[in-house]
C-alpha cells in the first residue's frame, strides 16, 4: 500500500512523535510512505519560536531509502493570532491555503491508498484531496481538541467540513467519540509506544536524590511547578519541552529544552515520579487518556502526578487541585508514596498494534 500522511511535524526531525513510528512500522510491513509537512510557511520565520525545518522544501527527497519526505513551504499558511479581528481580516486568505498545493506536491502522492491527516492546517486540504484522489481512504487522526490548541477559526470550521469526508476519525481518548456525533466511523485507538527504547541497556542519568521527569509542554502549568519544587526541596524537577521552564530558576528545577527522544528516555526509565502539569483549560479532561507522556510514565511503572481533572482512570495518578497551592505541595509525597510495583503496564500497546486497528478502522486490511 501506499500511504500519505499530512502532518505539522518534519519526517527528518529528530524529535519523534505518532506519525514517526507510524511510518516506521509501515515500511517495515513493506508499504510506501509519504510525509508531508504542512502548516509551514514564510510566516512561520516570523513568529517567535516558529518550527525550523531542514531544506530541500517543496521537492520529494528520500530518507534512507525508506520515507519520502516533501516539505510543503507555500506563500502562507493559516495560522491563529490570538485577535478575533484579525483573524477575521485573515479569514478569506487563508480559504485559498488548498489553492496553493503543487502539481509536484499532488503528483508525488499519486497512487495513494490511505490519507493520514492530522489535526490543524491538513484539515483545510481534505476536500480538495478527495476529489483528485476519490479512490482513497482518508484517516483523521485526532491528536487534541482541537479548540485547545489555539488555531484560527478557519481550521476550526475545516474540521466540521472535512468530518464527514473521512473514512474513519480516530479519537485518543474515549471521551472525544462524542466529539464526532457517536459515528460509526469514529473509533478509539489509544497511543502506542515503542517499547524497545524503553529496553535498551542504559544507565541512569541520576546521581543522587530524587527525581521528578515532566516531558512536554503543552498547557504548561509552571505556577503549579515552582509550588511543588518550593515545597519539596530535597527532590529535583528535571523539565523537558522547548517551552518547559520557569521565569524564576529554582535551585532543584532542571529545565532541558527540546531533546531527541532517545535522550530522554533514560530520564522517564530511571525517575521516581512522572509529572504532567497540564495548566487548566476548556474541554481538557480528555488528557486523562490520551496524554503520550502519562502513557510512558506507566510503561516505566512511575507513579504520576497530574491535576485532577486529568488524573481520571489511572489508580497510580496523585491528582491535585490547581487552584490550591497545598493540594500541589501534597501530592508529590502521595505519589512518592505508591507502590509502583503494583502498576499494569499490560495496557500499554506497542506501536503496531495502534497501526493496525488505524488501517482496519478504515477498511484497509493488512496485508
């Protein structure tokens, strides 16, 4: 088969995520991957913080003789600004993002079988992908709500319009299948996770003490980091994520930045605890789920701490309340206090397992 997928994240980064090992367990099933990097532009350069991608754009390059790469670098790309007025002025510019596609970019994934399309700037292009490539299957793979990640309202909109288009919407979180009309082309897949890289011979990266490992940085609740850190200064905060630190240093908060994830791996395998400090937001109780780094924390048998309304479904999570600074300081010594032993890492799948029910949820057999 061949398969395409449209994502904001660059085939060659070295920062992995779902799509990554996705294409990883497709090539070595023997199928032809296409990763297409959208939601870039010269807009993109100008924002502080903006993603950095390597050259060639707009060309099909090969990585390893395995994935085709082809990052997509139009005039302009839909992005949200945070202003109601201006993206309201952006609005009509941003409805011709689909226009801008190539004839090199639509030729190069000619013969495609499964369109994977993830949540954001993609969702604009759905239309007009099925109607020049009507035998297709089309997968929306839906990473977060996407009224959490802070779009423009054309992208919001795009997500009503192309839902009805897809074959099959995979949801990580139970919860979110309400989010798509109880279809029955809707279905819930949890995260994966190579589970090798977590076997690998290693050391710890620890010397002494003990340690807390927070991974990421969406939502990111550094008020709720710098309570817990004050509280208990005889364990160290190791904090990773481009935009995990604190305004204020703390002598045992460790901020890293982004870091391949081979490199971190040690951090999750050899902690003491796993934290999610998700800052409170609408319709974020799906997190409880579908948080990648809660489910690698549980791979490792560490005990979590979260805040509550993301701590549901998991008996090894000390929950805490983010408005309440003692309930904060409290739950690091809760979690410290859980038999981690006792944690099933049976629930836990492994990468393969995720992409077969993908391809099965959308009609496509393995084969």
């Amino acid at each position: 088969m061949i398969i395409s997928m449209l994502t904001v994240h660059d085939a060659a980064s070295a920062r992995k995520v779902d799509f990554h090992f996705w294409a990883d367990v497709l090539v070595a099933q023997g199928h032809q991957v296409n990763f297409v990097t959208v939601g870039l532009s010269p807009i993109t350069q100008m924002k502080s913080g903006g993603r950095r991608y390597a050259r060639p754009y707009n060309v099909w390059t090969t990585l390893g003789n395995t994935v085709r790469r082809f990052v997509w670098y139009p005039l302009f790309h839909p992005f949200g600004s945070g202003r109601k007025w201006l993206d309201k002025i952006t609005g009509p510019l941003f409805s011709l993002y689909p226009d801008l596609m190539s004839d090199r970019m639509l030729e190069g994934m000619r013969g495609t079988d499964v369109f994977i399309i993830e949540n954001g700037a993609g969702l604009l292009l759905v239309p007009r992908l099925k109607q020049k490539f009507p035998d297709s299957k089309f997968v929306y793979n839906v990473c977060d709500r996407i009224e959490t990640l802070g779009y423009h309202p054309i992208i919001v909109e795009a997500e009503k319009k192309a839902s009805p288009l897809f074959d099959f919407i995979r949801v990580p979180a139970e919860i979110m299948v309400h989010d798509f009309g109880n279809g029955s082309h809707v279905g819930y897949i949890p995260h994966g996770l190579d589970k090798s890289e977590f076997t690998i011979p290693s050391e710890s990266p620890y010397k002494t003490g003990r340690n807390v490992v927070s991974v990421g940085d969406m939502l990111f609740d550094e008020k709720a980091i710098a309570t817990m850190a004050m509280a208990n200064p005889d364990w160290t905060f190791h904090l990773f994520g481009k935009n995990a630190f604190l305004s204020a240093s703390l002598q045992n908060v460790k901020c890293y930045g982004e870091r391949p994830f081979h490199e971190i791996v040690p951090y999750i395998r050899y902690a003491d605890i796993g934290l999610a400090p998700y800052r409170p937001a609408m319709n974020a109780d799906y997190l409880s789920q579908s948080s990648m780094k809660m489910i690698q924390y549980t791979f490792c048998q560490l005990p979590i701490v979260a805040p509550e309304f993301a701590a549901t479904g998991r008996k090894h999570v000390a929950g805490y309340r983010p408005d309440d600074e003692e309930s904060i300081r409290k739950s690091v010594l809760q979690a410290a206090e859980y038999n981690r032993e006792t944690i099933d890492t049976s629930v836990v799948m492994g990468w393969q397992e995720t992409v077969e029910q993908l391809l099965s949820g959308a009609g496509m057999a393995q084969s």
